[in-house]
C-alpha cells in the first residue's frame, strides 16, 4: 500500500481539452481543508489524474499494490467490475485508518474512487503487455479490426468513522476502429516504449497511437482511462455533495 503524498489540482498543461465553467480551478492547496469531503483516487495512472484533474477538485492518490487477475475471461464488462471492486476493497482499510487519525480540522467525509480500463478484442482481453514481442502482437490483433474498451469505476463515500454511506459502481463501454498497421509501424511505436504501461499496448492520446485510430463510437475520455461523462452523471444523481463541490454554481 502507498500513498503519494500530493495535492492534485487543476494544470493548464494538459493534453485534453479543458472545462472552462469548472467552479474550483485554481483555488490551491488549502481547498481540501476547506472541503466537506475528502477526494481520493485510487489510482496511479498519470491518465487518470490527469483526467480528474479536470473537475477542478482537490484529491490525493492512493496506490494498492494487488494481482490483477482476469476474472471472468471473455467478459470484460464482468472483469473491469471485479477489478475496479477489487482495488476498492484493499484500500478501505486505509481510508479508514486516514479518518480515524485525521484531525477535527480535516474534511469530515472520504470519497473514495476506483477504477479499472480493459481492451477486447478476437474473443481476448488484452493486459498491459508483458514484454514488446507481446505489445507487437496485440497491436497486429488491433490492426484494421474494431475493438472494445471498457472502463468500470467503483465510487463510495465514508464518513468519519469509516463507515461506508454510500456506494455506486458503473461502467463505460467504447467501441474503437483502427486503421491497417504495418509492421514498421507497430516496431516505430512499441520501440517509443509508449505502450508498455497500457492495457491493449496503445494511448488514443498518444502522439503515435491517435494516428492508428480510425474512428471511435462512444466516449474518447473512456478510452484514455476514466468515463468522465458518466462519473459526472453518477455524481450529479448519486453524490449530490461531491457534485456540488464541483459543479455547483
């Protein structure tokens, strides 16, 4: 378990388009105190805290280091579910003893966020890749075929005493069309070491792998690591609180 001890606010050195209307841009560090509720992302992907970046709020990543198994093979709605729940579950603990060591200056609720991206293609889910002769041949399984991209996030609020108030799970599905890759062109970008960190072995985002993608039916944020349309649904009907602090006028 580990957690990175930084204040994530709102950077205009993004490469995804901005929200302009956002209430909280650039109120600094001290907003989390003056919050009622205290963001965590349980994710180190440099995707995702970019991304939630964007709503402007405050929040700290939390890392658990856990196996990522493949739980229902040939599901990958059933597996990024599992997955997103997974990581949830190994950091409530920590949640927890963070509220009860916190000070009665400190937020006096925790919202919690997890999530899990996975890619699926030819009937097969495909990891992060394991080595670049693996990141080569899934992009030769991605080449000139559509594939799926889904997303599955799981979102609880805990009060003060750790005790779970809420809780919402959800998921975004993202159908992608690549275009022919040739062999050259997979070497080039496997040897840029872009896709080694990323489920499917390539970024959408990528100054290599926008290039490969022909056209998507559904939401481009899903793709890159976090559903930001739904999540902004999820918590306008479900964390009326969490929304406020956000996008409230």
């Amino acid at each position: 378990m580990s957690i990175i001890p930084l204040v994530c606010n709102f950077s205009g050195d993004m490469l995804f388009p901005i929200f302009h209307s956002m209430k909280n841009m650039d109120k600094g560090h001290e907003q989390v105190q003056a919050n009622m509720t205290k963001w965590i992302l349980g994710s180190a992907s440099p995707r995702r805290i970019e991304l939630l970046r964007l709503t402007g709020q405050a929040f700290t990543v939390m890392t658990a280091d856990i196996e990522e198994p493949v739980f229902h093979p040939g599901d990958p709605v059933a597996s990024s579910l599992a997955l997103a729940e997974n990581k949830h579950q190994a950091l409530l603990p920590q949640c927890r003893n963070m509220q009860r060591d916190s000070s009665p200056a400190d937020p006096a609720s925790t919202f919690l966020i997890t999530a899990d991206t996975m890619v699926f293609a030819e009937n097969e889910i495909l990891n992060k890749p394991a080595d670049e002769s693996d990141a080569e041949k899934m992009l030769q399984t991605l080449s000139g075929r559509m594939h799926v991209v889904v997303t599955a996030v799981v979102l609880s609020k805990l009060n003060s005493k750790g005790t779970i108030l809420k809780k919402e799970s959800f998921f975004e599905q993202t159908n992608v069309y690549f275009h022919d890759l040739s062999k050259e062109e997979i070497q080039a970008y496997v040897a840029s070491g872009s896709p080694m960190d990323k489920a499917g072995a390539y970024g959408i985002q990528d100054d290599r792998g926008a290039f490969f993608v022909r056209r998507i039916e559904g939401d481009y944020y899903n793709v890159v690591g976090f559903p930001l349309q739904a999540f902004y649904q999820v918590l306008k009907h479900s964390f009326i609180e969490e929304y406020n602090q956000c996008f409230s006028i």
